[in-house]
C-alpha cells in the first residue's frame, strides 16, 4: 500500500467513525433535551402534551398531602399567578419544603396535573433554582429571595 | 492586622509573578542568562508569599476571626477544627487562593526537579507558568479577596456547607485540583517548545512524567468525588453527569489521550502537532471547569459559590490564554517535520484512533455541558441535557476505543503482520466472549446482553494486556529474570488498563443490577427486599456538635443470621436549618448494602430508601488501579538519565556474551 493510500484510508476511516458518531450524539442530545416551562406558561398551553419537561415554582403552602399507606404525595407548585398540581411517587428531597422553590421533571397527566418522576430542590436553603427565580420575575412577582436578603 | 498581612502578601506574590515570567522569557529569547536565571528564585518567592497568604487564611479559620467576611461566611464557633480547616476551600475565595498556591507548588516542583532541563527551556516553562499566575492572581485580587473585612463583625459566622461538613470532601478539593492545575505544567512544556520553534522529542520526553502526576491525581479526584457523592447525597448514584462532575471530566479525557500521544511523540517521535495540540486542550479545560465550577452559571447541585462578574473575568482568562496558544500554534506547527513512518496496522494507528475517540467523547460532554448556556445565553429559552443523553453517546463511543485498546497492546510499533496479530487475537477473543458469556448467563436473570457486553469487554482488555507481557517473556529461558527488566512503565500501562477493565466491570453490573426500593417504616417493620431482611431496630435521637439528628438502626438478615447493622441519620445543621442525610452502608467486595432516611410522615414513621449495589467498590478500586499505573510509570527509570545510561550499559554487558 502506498503512503497516499494508506493516508487516505486511515482519513476515511476517521470520517466515518466521526460522521456515525455525530449522529449518534446528535440524536440522542435532541432526545434528551429538557426545556422548561412555568406554570403561567403551562397554563397558556406552551407546555408539550407528550414529551417531558421541567416544571419549577414554589411550593404552595398547606398544599402538600401524603398517602397514608405509600409514598404518594401530591402538591401544588405555583409561580404566584397560576398554579398547577404535581403527582409525585417517592421520597422528596432533603431541602423540599413548603414555601420552598424547586423543580420537577415529568409529564403532563392532563390539562393541569403534573407526573413527576424526579423533583429537585437545591442545597442551600436560601437558594433558588435560577428557572424558578426567572418564573417568578416573568410572572411579576416579587422574589421572595431577594425580600429575605432585605430582610435580614 | 494579620489579614491585610494576607491581602499584601498576595500583592507581593503577583510582583513575583511578574519578574517570574517576563523576565525569564525575555532572557529565553535574548539569550541573556542573568534574566533566564531569575526564573527559579522569583517561582519560590511567588510559592512563599503564596503560601504566607495561604497559611494566614488557615490561621483566621482556626481563630474564627469572623471580622473577614469570607470567614463569617463559612465558619462558626461550633464547626470542628478540621472543619474549619477545610471550610478555607469550602467556597469561592479560598478555593482560589488555593488554586495559586498549588500553582506555585508545581511551579517549584519544576524547579527543583529538572536540573537537566537546558536553562533556556526552563526559563520558558517558568515563565509560561508565571503567566498563568498573574492571571489568577489578578482574578483574585480584583473580584475576590478572600481576606475582605466585613462591619459590624458578626458574632458568630454562617457555619460552613454541611454537605461540605464530610472526611471525603477535606481531601477532595485538593486532589481534583493538583491534577487539574498540573496540566499547566504540560501546557508550559508545549508552549515553550513552541516559543523556543524547538519541536523536537525531547519536550514531550520531558513533560511525561509531569503529566502523568497531573492525571494521576486527576483520576483520584474524579474518584473521591465520585464516592463522596455515593454516601453522602443519599441517593446511592456514583455518577449524575452534574455539569461540575463533566468539568473534572473533560480535562480527563483529554488528559488521558494526551498521556498516551506524548508516549507516541516520545517514542515513535509521530503526532507532535496533535501532542502539543492536546496539551494546550487540557489546560484550557482545567480553565474552562475553572471557569464552570466557579461562575456560577450553571445551574448544579455543586455550584456552591456563584457571581456573574467573576464569571466574565475567568472567561477573559481563558480566551487570553487559549486564543494565545492557538495563534502561536498557528505560527509555529506547520514548520514540524513529521517524524516516524508507520503502517496502518501498527501501534501508532491505533493509539491515534483511540486519541480521537477520547477527543470526540470530550466533545460529547462538552456539548451536553455547555449547550444550556449558550441557548440561555442567547435568550432562546431554558433548556436541561438529561443524563440518558450522557449514557446514550458514551457507551457507543467507549466501544470501538475498548476494542483498540485490545489491539494496539498487541501490535507492534511501525508495522505488523495481519495474519500473525489474528492468530494471537482469536484465541482471546474466544476466550473473552465465551467466559464473558457463561458468566453473564449463569449469574444474571435480567439484562444479560448488556451485562455481557460488559464483562467481555473488561475480558478483552486484561487477556490482551496480559497476553501483551506473555509476548515478551515467552521467548526468554528465565522468565522471571526476564519479567523484572521489562520496564515499569509498561508495568504501569498493564495495571492501568487491568484498572480500566475493573472500572467497566463496576459500572455495567452496578448500572444494570443495581436494585432499590423507597418504603415506608416504623419501628418493628420488616421489609424483604433483595433476599435480605431489613429490620427496623429503632429511631433515636443524637446530636453532634453543630446539628440534630435522628438515627434509624436496622438490622440486615439474611438466612437468619445478622448481616450487618446499618445506621443511617437525617441530620439538621442548626446554624444553616439544613437538613442532610448521612447514608448507612455495608460495604463489600461484590455488593453494598446501602440504607438511607427519607423523611419524617405521619405517625412515626420514615420513608427509607434501600439500595442493593453489586460491584460499585470495582468503579473506584479500578480508579485506583489506573492511578497506580500512572505512578509506575512516572517511576520509570528512562525519566532519571543518569540511571538510564548505566543501565543501557549493563543491558549490553549481558547482551555480549
């Protein structure tokens, strides 16, 4: 085999592993996109009826019930302005709190319940998810973060 | 007092920085020695006022001087001392101040140990590395001073992260970081070969032991967190694909193709382009996790410390330093002579290939990691990758590069013959496959083609790796006298692919056989799950010096005879009102058993969630193996010259007769 030829093979071979490669990274990355949406948002019929997304909001105060018998629990997220109700099966985070602002995963069920299978809340009881906080603003409330900081 | 004695401290170190690199270089390219021989004692003056810096830090943790605000911040009275000790890298400041001062450690380091480096080629690594420093140095001294004052002092501090309150999380840090920043020691050794237009071998010869040192503690980093993340989040994952995990991620893959191009380029005198091209990819990922871990711009479990500002300055950083070396690189690669020819089945193929691959899973992790922030960037929405993206590309890509793995241990450098490499090959493939095979058929119900795929592969890479040492002892009448000549890095190359091929074992059999269960408890509950009992002895109270906490006791059983008692506690860090979970684990050899509390319900009982991990210790003990590799490589005698020559010397003895 001559230089030129195997230079060209091994280039070719390169080419193709990086072309198989690209698509199989380019459609499992559109796959597994997450976008997120607000509840407001949800409410205006922006969410996907099929596909999971991320929701995020505060939890509503006095909203939180459990099973008695499982590990069931459902509550209600809200971004001040509209709210929506969340399903979820398993143990809630550490920092999970009412009045708290975190972000679930999941589905739509229908028009306004959410399955969750993942609910995330940050570690740091100060914090807020930036998705939530953005919400929050977009919904023109005032973020209770930043009235806590005043506050202190 | 003693903190301005800090923050000046840290002034003087830049003036130290800056002799250190503009006079070294200037005297590099003048050929003016007084400069060049200003490199070494302005390094170890930088590494003093750095580490005074660095010690009065420690010293205000120590005396809770809560007048600094980074103290306030991160301490309190109640947190034991070790702690505070940690706390000094347990948020953004110290973490920094950290980074420069083991910036300085490798930058002595490199004084002291290359005596026979050529004075002018010194003089440009130091330089290259002073440079880094200022960058760093300035980073700190106009966006976060660590030794700031705050008024009124609090009476006491805001106490430190209890999730950083942890053994594991004391030595992490420090790890993850010397590996991190001793990539600027190769990104030192490339950039002054180019400065210098002298691309010949002999940098690379000279930057593998340095390199290897950074990735071996890289990979123990990765590793430390990776098992701190296992116990201490509760949630028994090893790995989520966290954006700040992909940041100590991607300069290890690139660190790893590196680590095997620069033997190529030291050997085989091939890829010098691509070497030098890898080293400064490494460095600038360290910048770029760097720049991840502590702008706060992604949204993260770990992103402890967040201001935008500071982000734009890491961010300008990079773009200097990276956009630098690339226009250099410009200047300089194309007049590279290609060195070695070689066939397409050899060695070189193979190595090449499998640095590609390493290079194309970099790119994958990059894509998921940063893709969110460019589209939020660009106000185009909010956007997450999830972890089945991660999962999905990597295995496909880690195929092939497991498969020429196996082949380039075995063919040989320049050429090979076909039909020779396929008679040695098929044996062991038969073999891998069909004990890989029966052990996934005999020991695993479920998921058995996945569990294969795995076992065969870490199959393939030991019996090629070992079949690798067979070769050269085979011929030779005393084989254990043989054995002991060969050398230790290739001793070191076996073990850390045997590491590797541990590695793959854990993950498959942890990823597909890993079983859990979220339930609820009360005391006196017995749950059946995995062929073991779970009795729930009790719940008490404890309390440890700055939380509360609750702690469940239970019993495993397993045909009736106690397994192991697992504690696990649901603890409250009072200062903070921050829950944490401290996980109860019975570790083992081929299974955790892995207890975490939930949550408190309604009439006294608990939501608990137990895990049965098979095989997760053979993730880290593989890491482990890796990095021992590494080490045996960097023992290596071919990096000691003097040794080198007599023992090429006696070689030739005993070659004679």
């Amino acid at each position: 085999m001559t230089s030129r030829k195997k230079r060209i093979l091994i280039v070719s071979f390169i080419l193709i592993g990086i072309s198989i490669a690209a698509t199989l990274i380019l459609t499992a990355f559109e796959e597994n996109l997450m976008y997120f949406y607000s509840p407001t948002e949800i409410a205006n019929g922006e969410a996907p009826k099929v596909r999971a997304f991320r929701i995020g909001g505060l939890v509503l105060t006095n909203s939180v019930k459990r099973n008695p018998n499982d590990l069931k629990v459902t509550f209600v997220l809200t971004d001040t302005v509209n709210e929506i109700k969340v399903i979820y099966d398993g143990i809630l985070p550490d920092l999970f709190r009412e009045g708290q602002g975190i972000v679930a995963n999941g589905k739509m069920k229908s028009d306004n319940i959410f399955v969750a299978d993942e609910v995330l809340a940050k570690h740091d009881e100060n914090y807020m998810p930036p998705e939530v906080a953005k919400a929050l603003e977009d919904a023109g409330a005032l973020n209770p973060y930043q009235e806590n900081k005043v506050a202190k | 007092m003693i903190a301005e004695l800090g923050h000046f401290s840290l002034v003087l170190a830049l003036a130290m920085a800056i002799i250190q690199s503009t006079f070294p270089i200037m005297g590099a390219a003048m050929g003016n020695l007084t400069y060049m021989s200003l490199a070494r004692p302005a390094a170890r003056l930088q590494f003093l006022f750095v580490s005074i810096s660095f010690g009065i830090l420690v010293y205000s943790f120590l005396i809770n001087d809560f007048s600094i605000s980074y103290v306030a911040n991160n301490s309190n009275t109640l947190l034991p001392w070790i702690y505070r000790f940690s706390a000094v890298w347990g948020a953004h400041e110290g973490s920094l101040l950290l980074w420069i001062l083991i910036l300085s450690i490798w930058t002595i380091a490199v004084t002291y140990f290359s005596h026979r480096l050529p004075e002018y080629f010194l003089s440009r690594v130091i330089g290259v590395m002073g440079l880094v420093s200022i960058g760093f140095l300035l980073f700190m001294l106009f966006t976060s001073n660590p030794f700031e004052r705050i008024f009124p002092i609090p009476l006491d501090g805001a106490d430190l992260n209890p999730l950083l309150q942890d053994p594991g999380l004391i030595i992490h840090p420090p790890i993850l970081y010397m590996g991190y920043v001793g990539f600027s020691v190769a990104f030192g050794f490339a950039i002054a070969a180019l400065l210098g237009g002298n691309l010949d071998t002999t940098w690379a010869r000279w930057s593998r032991p340095w390199t290897l040192l950074a990735w071996i503690f890289l990979t123990i980093g990765i590793a430390l967190g990776s098992w701190w993340a296992y116990y201490e989040l509760g949630w028994g994952g090893w790995w989520f694909w966290d954006p700040v995990e992909n940041a100590s991620f991607m300069p290890w893959l690139i660190g790893t193709a590196l680590i095997h191009s620069l033997a190529a380029t030291d050997k085989r005198e091939i890829f010098k382009n691509w070497t030098i091209l890898l080293a400064i990819c490494a460095f600038a990922l360290s910048l770029l996790g760097t720049f991840l871990v502590r702008s706060g711009v992604i949204t993260s479990v770990h992103a402890f410390a967040t201001d935008p500002t500071r982000g734009i300055f890491i961010l300008a950083l990079l773009a200097i330093f990276v956009g630098g070396s690339l226009v250099l690189y410009a200047f300089r690669a194309p007049s590279t002579k290609s060195g070695g020819k070689f066939k397409l089945l050899s060695r070189e193929t193979f190595l090449l290939f499998n640095s590609i691959l390493f290079l194309v899973a970099m790119l994958t992790v990059l894509l998921g990691t940063i893709y969110p922030l460019i589209i939020e960037a660009l106000n185009l929405g909010k956007l997450s990758v999830g972890a089945p993206y991660f999962n999905a590309v990597f295995v496909p890509i880690m195929a092939p590069l497991i498969i020429f793995l196996g082949l380039g241990v075995l063919t040989k450098w320049k050429q090979d013959d076909f039909s020779l490499l396929l008679k040695q090959l098929r044996n062991l493939l038969i073999a891998s496959l069909f004990i890989g095979i029966s052990i996934g058929l005999i020991f695993f119900e479920n998921n058995q083609l996945k569990s294969i795929a795995g076992i065969v592969a870490a199959l393939w890479i030991s019996t090629t790796s070992l079949y690798s040492l067979f070769v050269k002892i085979k011929n030779k009448k005393n084989k254990l006298a043989a054995m002991r000549i060969i050398s230790r890095s290739f001793y070191g190359m076996l073990v850390a692919h045997i590491g590797f091929a541990v590695c793959i074992v854990g993950i498959t059999i942890t990823s597909q056989h890993s079983v859990d269960i979220h339930q609820r408890m009360k005391i006196g509950d017995v749950i059946e799950f995995s062929n073991y009992q779970f009795h729930l002895k009790d719940l008490k109270a404890v309390s440890g010096p700055n939380y509360e906490a609750t702690e469940a006791i239970v019993d495993v059983i397993k045909n009736e005879s106690l397994i192991t008692t697992l504690r696990s506690q649901k603890r409250t860090y009072t200062v903070r009102n921050m829950p944490m979970t401290e996980a109860g684990i019975d570790a083992g050899f081929t299974r955790d058993i892995y207890m975490a509390l939930g949550e408190p319900l309604d009439n006294e009982s608990w939501s608990v969630r137990l895990y049965h991990k098979p095989f997760v210790r053979w993730i880290w003990l593989g890491a482990i193996l890796m990095a021992i590799g590494g080490l045996l490589a960097v023992l290596d005698k071919r990096y000691r010259l003097r040794i080198l020559k007599k023992k090429i010397i006696t070689i030739n003895n005993e070659a004679i007769p």
